[in-house]
C-alpha cells in the first residue's frame, strides 16, 4: 500500500476514537445520570402521591402493584397522557377521582426507569411505616397570626430559613400593595382551592414537582415551620374575589412613565444649557473677530 495510504488509514481511526470520546463526555448515555429510585420518587412523585398516607392530588400508590398488573402501570408512568387518550377506563377513572388532573409525562422516563420505581413503590408497600408516608405537620386551626407571618414569608419581608427566594419573586396575589408580585409563574391567590386543600398544598410545598420550582427549592427546601404559615396565608387569599382588577400593573405603568419624563426632562436642561454655552462661546469668539478686524 502506498505510504500516503498508509499514514492515512493511521490516523483515521485515532481521529474517529477522540470523536467518540468527545461525543460521550457531551451526551452521557442516560443509565450514567440515572437517579436512585427513591430520590426519583422524592423529587418527581412524592408532591401528588403517598406511600400508604391516604390520597393526594393523585391516588395513594400503597398496595397499587396488586390493583392493576405492572405491564399497565409502567406503561401509564412512561405517556401517561398517551394511555389516557386511548379511552383506557381505568386510566379515565384516575383523572376523575383527581379532579380532572392529568399526570404530566415525567422527562427522561424509560420503561427501565418506571419499573425501578414500581419496585420500590412495591417495596415501600410492604413496610409497616414507608419513608413516602407523607409529611406530618400541624393540624391546628390556623391563627391570625400565621396568616401575618405566611405573608411576611410570601413578599420576602421575612426571610426563609434556607435561603430560598420570596415567593412574590415569581407568583402574585390579589390585593398586594405597591407593585404586587411576579408575573412569571401562575397567580397563587385560589391555590389552595386549586390543589384540594391543606394537606395536599402543604404537601406540594414540602417536594414541589414542578422542573422550575424543584431547581429553585431542590438546594434550599422550606422549612416545615415556614409550609404552615404560608398555608395559612394561602387559605385566607381564597376570600379575595379573583377578578378584581389588581393596580400593581397600573402603578408599574404610570411610575415608569413619570420616570422617563423625568430623565427627559434632565436630559433637556443638561443639553439645552450646553448648546446656549457653545452658543455664547462661538458669538464672543465672533465680536472679538469682529473688533480686531
């Protein structure tokens, strides 16, 4: 074979190994980055679901290995939408008894991923006591006094103890003074409604599902001390009327406004007495021209 063959036939391959090898560091294959099956379950299941703690939005999953085989099951967790569009009874019957609810498609999911946690759905089942049993907080009537803390907590006047951000970062209220909160993420003021009560709300609040909220509150989770008080606030928000026009967006509008008028202003009395001075300076220039001449 000729040598410039040769030199090539050499390199092509080291070439097409540094290429595989930069592709594999970039995109691990997914078994790298897959979770343990009970951290999955923490941070995708455990806000909808319990593990022998009585329902939530969705269904307690204790025991639901033997109320429908796990062919089914870990076809619903991989498209749960999917099954339900097929007319699938059972599948129909969950949405109902979940207030029209539908379980999101978890990302990532695999047939290999749903059966790990099926298995230990399964395994927690047979525990006297699971660790998905739900969260125990206080079920005292809520006091005046929580409802001032849970919105000192929600507008960020009291700090959380982990060093999340103030839920108003993001989320509104009806009825907040000043500008109101964020318009980023849904208006929170019937959210107690919406998610079928406290338990459920305090819940969701403990292990948000949410991507968005699991990458804010994964490093710097609520309080349990902090999730009671803003229940509270979040049940006295249901008496506010939801259509009330909120002024927030309006004061935002109108203090902008008189902003900008004011910067024009300033840029006007700053130019237009730079121009009279050029001005004055290039006419004393002239009459001196003038005279001399």
């Amino acid at each position: 074979m000729p040598q410039h063959l040769i030199e090539r036939s050499n390199v092509f391959p080291k070439n097409k190994l540094l290429a595989g090898m930069i592709v594999f560091l970039l995109v691990p294959p997914m078994q790298l980055v897959a979770q343990d099956p009970a951290t999955d379950y923490r941070q995708n299941c455990m806000s909808c679901h319990t593990i022998g703690g009585g329902r939530l939005t969705g269904p307690d999953l204790k025991d639901v290995t033997k109320r429908k085989d796990g062919t089914w099951l870990a076809k619903f967790l991989v498209d749960p939408k999917a099954v339900i569009d097929s007319g699938d009874p059972y599948a129909r019957q969950l949405v109902e008894e979940s207030r029209g609810v539908i379980m999101p498609t978890l990302p990532g999911m695999t047939p290999q991923r749903a059966q790990s946690l099926l298995d230990l759905i399964d395994a927690e089942s047979k525990l006297e006591k699971s660790q998905f049993q739900g969260v125990k907080l206080s079920e005292r009537p809520f006091t005046p006094e929580d409802i001032v803390v849970g919105q000192r907590l929600f507008v960020g006047t009291a700090k959380l103890k982990n060093g999340g951000p103030a839920c108003n970062s993001c989320h509104n209220v009806h009825g907040l003074s000043g500008f109101g909160g964020g318009g980023l993420a849904p208006d929170l003021t019937t959210v107690m409604e919406r998610y079928g009560g406290r338990k459920t709300l305090s819940t969701w609040l403990t292990a948000p599902a949410t991507p968005t909220m699991q990458s804010v509150f994964k490093p710097h989770p609520l309080d349990p001390e902090e999730v009671l008080p803003l229940v509270a606030y979040f049940q006295s928000t249901l008496q506010r009327n939801p259509e009330d026009p909120s002024t927030a967006r309006l004061n935002f509008v109108l203090v902008g406004l008189a902003g900008a008028l004011l910067v024009l202003a300033l840029f006007d009395l700053i130019w237009n007495n730079r121009l009279k001075s050029v001005r004055r300076a290039l006419v004393r220039e002239k009459r001196l021209e003038a005279v001399h001449e």
